[in-house]
C-alpha cells in the first residue's frame, strides 16, 4: 500500500481525470486532500470532483479547517497533518474494511434507517468473508463462558406506566452475546406492544453498561449470509429505534461497540461523567455491525463517525455531549 500523498488540486485533479479509481486493489488505501488549495476552483469542478471523491474506493482524508471547497466529500477532515497517524495506523491494519466502511457512510446519508441497516449488515457479512476478519480471527483464542449471575441477561421490572430495564450480565462487562441480544429483543417486544407503557429507562449493572459484542462468540455464526439474515430479523438497535420516542438510556463506564451502538437509537440517551466511547471493529477487520453505522452518524455525523472508526479513540463524555452522541452528562448514578 502507498504511504498517504496529500494531493493539491492540481494533482487531485489529475489523479481524478486518470483511469484508475483509488482503491486497495488498485494501490492506494488512503487519499489525502489538501483543502487549502481547492478554493480557487469554479462550481462545476467542485461539483465534478465530489462527485469522484463520494466513489473513491478508498479512505479519503482531507487537510483544512472543515469550510473549504470539498471539505464535505472527505471522510475525514484535519487540522494538521501529524493528526493523521492513528487513522493511517488502522487504514494500514485493515485497508479492505476501511476502504467498505467508508463507502458504506458515505451512501448511507439520506436514505431510510430500514434501508441504511440493511446495507450495513451485507457489508459487515462481505468483511467476515474477507482475509482481515478471517486473520484476526485465526489469532483469537476463545474462552469459556462464565456468567456469575443469576436471572435473566435484561431485568425488568414496571411500575406504573414505567418500565425499568437493566443489563445483568456484569460478570461478563454486559457483552452483547446471543443471550443478552435475546433479552433486550423480548423487552423491546413488549414495549412495542403495550402502549400504556409511557416510559422505558434502561441501564446496567456493573462497572460499566457494555463493551459491546461478545468476542468469544466471534466466529460462531455458520456462515456469513445466515449472520445476515439473523440480523434481519433480530437486531435489537432496530426494535429500539421503532420504539425510541418512549426510551431513555442511562449510561457509564466503557460504552464499547455495541455498547453504544445499540444505546444510540434511543430518544434519550444520558452518560454518567465516568463514560467513555469507543468504535474498535476496524481493528479486528470489520465494521460496526449492531446499528453503529447508523445511529451514530445520524446523532454526530458521518465525518465524526469515521473519525471514531478509523482512530478507535476513546472519546470522554463532555466531547459526546459536545458533539450530540450522548444527549446529558449527569455527575452521579440515575
């Protein structure tokens, strides 16, 4: 893979105009973009140029302040150079799933949720065929499965027109396995279902609400196109955002994947000070694969949302507030 070129228009342009669109396979994992020099261009270029960039089969960053001409066909936008190398240190890991992911955000704005998951889920299953998912994987060592709790994965409890519900798995840091995934699916039902139900609070037990999707279970579904299918049909962000109006979030500690993901979709979404926000799937080759290419772009927006994938930062709880990730930061437990 070439090391990141920032381009100037000229060369942009040249690069644009040429036969090969940039690509992995063609060579080019990352594009850089430098904005400064793309102002003098009239409309009709810029309009040519987004256009090429929204298709770029690559990662496409670009170098300004985030007003400049085609500042909103890049992936990602920076101040400095420099600010680049956690995004190069994925892009170069996994350039197969980073170049997908980018793709996938890009013609995911503007279309319906239904059809914006639908899309996720077939290339989050086209990555757990490819080789970066498969390497990752192979190096993986399962352990077995201990749950110290007891009782359901989701406690539930009403009063009223309330209806409490708890993840109760702390033992395994509130992992989104197939047992949990189950429960929420059977709660959020409910929900659905009842509508003298006004008010649905869920939180959890433990150090922290979740870190995300249970990586001893990687691996487990028979195959890519079943994993799909499954998700068609039971992804718990999806009965959550049908009934989202109706539901508040409470959330602290590590919010990891799923583990925001899946709170994302609700109409409220509150984080305890101690929270903290982390998208790693690109790491292990894929994507964000519970909703989170979804719920999370259209709470922060695509380029925050890529930031966030291709870095695999932690972000604190006062920048998600800042930034519309997390809807109230409160000092205590609720």
């Amino acid at each position: 893979m070439r090391d990141l070129l920032w381009l100037d228009a000229d060369a942009l342009w040249a690069t644009a105009m040429g036969d090969a669109m940039p690509s992995p396979l063609t060579g080019t994992s990352v594009l850089g973009v430098d904005l400064k020099t793309t102002e003098g261009w009239n409309p009709t270029q810029r309009e040519r140029l987004g256009r090429w960039l929204t298709d770029a089969g690559c990662v496409v960053l670009g170098l300004g302040q985030g007003g400049e001409a085609l500042a909103d066909a890049c992936d990602v936008v920076l101040p400095e150079r420099a600010t680049a190398a956690p995004l190069l240190d994925t892009i170069h890991r996994a350039p197969l799933a980073c170049a997908t992911a980018m793709q996938l955000l890009r013609r995911s704005e503007g279309v319906t949720l239904e059809a914006a998951l639908h899309a996720e889920s077939l290339a989050y299953a086209s990555l757990q065929a490819g080789p970066e998912y498969r390497r990752w994987l192979g190096g993986h060592r399962p352990k077995p499965v201990i749950v110290a709790e007891t009782g359901p994965a989701v406690l539930m409890a009403r009063e009223n027109q309330c209806l409490q519900l708890r993840l109760n798995r702390a033992s395994r840091r509130n992992a989104m396995s197939v047992e949990m995934r189950d429960a929420l699916l059977e709660a959020l039902a409910l929900v659905a279902d009842d509508d003298s139900i006004e008010q649905v609070d869920l939180d959890a037990l433990g150090p922290c609400f979740s870190t995300g999707g249970d990586l001893d279970e990687f691996g487990t579904a028979p195959d890519p196109v079943t994993g799909h299918l499954v998700r068609c049909l039971a992804l718990p962000g999806r009965a959550l955002a049908r009934c989202a109006a109706r539901v508040r979030v409470h959330l602290h500690g590590a919010c990891v994947g799923s583990g925001i993901e899946f709170p994302a979709f609700a109409g409220v979404v509150s984080a305890r000070a101690d929270s903290w926000f982390q998208l790693p799937e690109l790491g292990f080759g894929l994507i964000p694969g519970a909703g989170g290419c979804v719920s999370i772009p259209r709470r922060i927006g695509r380029q925050r949302t890529a930031w966030m994938m291709l870095s695999r930062a932690r972000v604190d709880a006062y920048t998600a507030h800042a930034w519309g990730l997390v809807d109230v930061v409160r000092e205590a437990a609720p």
